[in-house]
C-alpha cells in the first residue's frame, strides 16, 4: 500500500505551495476496495474514507466504525434524494450536493435527526452533460439557497473533466468558492492532487494510487 508515498507527496505538495502542514485532508476513497486493504489503512492510522454509493457504505463502515470511532466518513459520489436521510445519518460530509431539491431534502433531514453533516457544493466546471454537479453560473444561487436553508455548508468540490488540464478547473472553483466566502475545496483525485493542492484543496480524494487498482463492477 502507497499510503505512506502519498501522505509524503501531500505534506511535499503543501510546503511548495507555501502551505502549513496538515492544512490539506487526505480522504482515501475506500469504494469498492477489498477489506483487507481498507483495514490496511485503517492500521497504519488513516481516519477519514470516501465512499460513493450509500448502500456499500452501510454493509462496511458500521463495524469498522467499532473499532475505529473516531472514523469520518464523506459521501462523494452523486446522491439520490431518496437516499438523503441515509447519507445524513451514516456520513460526516457528503461532497455532491448539486441541486437545490437535494439541498431542500437534506435540511429537512437534519431538521427532523437533529444531525448536520459538512456540504460541498458540486460544481461542474467543465459543463459535462454526463457529470453530476451545478453548472458554474448556477453555483452561486444553490450556495445561497443552501445557506437559507441552514445546511452546514462547508464549501465546494469539483471533478475536472478527463482529458482537461485540471488547473482551470481548480482556479474556477477556488474563485467560486472564494467570492461566496467558503474556505472549503474538496478538489484534486490521484492524478492531479499536487495540482490542486497548489491551487488551494483543502480535501483530496485519493483511491488507486493509495489502495491500487479496484473492482468495476458496481454494488446492488
């Protein structure tokens, strides 16, 4: 396992930026990882996980979260609405808020639980017609309305488009993010998180270069 490589990249990816230590967040994205590779992690002292799909997260993180309470967790795939009170009561953060329906039905969630996981506004940056997230000329409705509807909102995520420069993207968000006051900026996967760390992430969502490469096939 990388993990080791990687913290050393990040702590390397701050100092050059002129960055404290410890100023990013390494969020190791455990969907779909063999067990023994995320209880791996789990030894070597990583606390915060990713995961994509509410359903995968139930069936692992309850008794993993036994052992290793002080675990948080981040939602960062696309999130159903139907799936809003599951998400809110299993996860610490979820990154893909995107619409303002979403946003509407986490409020009521956390209104009715009493509970109040960290939001990252989607943004797509690179107007995908295929990518989940808020277009960029639409963010700063949604930032506000998730504001008026008193979501703990933390800031915004992106994921830049395949085979584009990610640095564009990144500045885009920061200046989104900046210009609606949010510190947060959950940007940067395996292959660029040097480069968004240079532009500002706060969170990094890291899977293959950490846990190798996983499955494809998707869980019912």
């Amino acid at each position: 396992m990388a993990l080791d490589d990687i913290r050393a990249r990040i702590r390397a990816a701050e100092a050059a930026a002129g960055r404290p230590p410890g100023s990013v967040t390494l969020i190791a994205v455990s969907k779909l990882q063999p067990a023994d590779r995320v209880e791996a992690a789990l030894d070597q002292g990583q606390r915060v996980f990713g995961e994509n799909y509410v359903q995968e997260a139930q069936r692992k993180w309850p008794a993993w979260r036994a052992r290793w309470p002080e675990v948080a967790l981040h939602m960062i795939g696309p999130l159903q609405s139907n799936k809003a009170r599951a998400a809110v009561e299993l996860f610490d953060a979820i990154h893909g808020v995107d619409r303002a329906s979403l946003a509407r039905r986490l409020a009521r969630v956390a209104q009715e639980t009493g509970l109040a996981p960290q939001v990252f506004v989607q943004v797509n940056t690179g107007a995908e017609p295929q990518k989940a997230g808020v277009l960029p000329a639409e963010a700063d409705a949604l930032i506000q309305e998730c504001r008026q509807l008193g979501l703990n909102l933390a800031g915004c995520m992106c994921i830049p488009p395949d085979d584009a420069d990610p640095r564009p993207h990144f500045q885009l968000l920061r200046e989104t993010a900046t210009r609606n006051g949010l510190s947060g900026l959950s940007m940067g996967m395996s292959a660029d998180f040097e480069t968004a760390i240079a532009e500002g992430a706060t969170h990094v969502r890291v899977g293959s270069a950490i846990f190798g490469a996983r499955p494809t096939e998707r869980p019912g």
